[in-house]
C-alpha cells in the first residue's frame, strides 16, 4: 500500500479549509480551530465562553479575501 500524503493546518488553511471548518462546523458549537503559522501545528480548539461565534457578514468574508495567511 502506498505512503499517503500529510498535509499541515497551514496547507489545510491555504486549501480554504479551515475557514470553512470554523464557520460551517465549529463557530456554531462556540468552538474555532486554532493553529501556529509558524509550524502548521494545531493545540486544539478555542471554546467560547459565551455560545456560538458571531460575526458581522463583512468579517466573514475577509478571510477568504484575504487569502490565509
């Protein structure tokens, strides 16, 4: 059987798949996936302490504007 391949949570971002992760999925829960830039490690979630994530419709799509960094 062949190796799979292994990608970061700087490659998971740059395939526009957090963002989607936290906002279709996690910010629901009062969760957001978290991650080191520096080395595409992940420690986890961030719990909200106050329900679900809320943002404005333009802080939602800057992300995805912006690319992810």
């Amino acid at each position: 059987m062949a190796k799979m391949e292994t990608i970061d949570w700087n490659e998971i971002s740059r395939r526009g798949l957090l963002v989607r992760i936290n906002r279709e999925i996690m910010h629901p829960l009062g969760l957001a996936v978290c991650r080191d830039p520096e080395t595409g490690m992940s420690a986890g979630a961030i719990v909200s302490d106050d329900g679900a994530w809320v943002y404005p419709d333009d802080v939602i799509a800057q992300p995805c504007a912006r690319g992810q960094k």
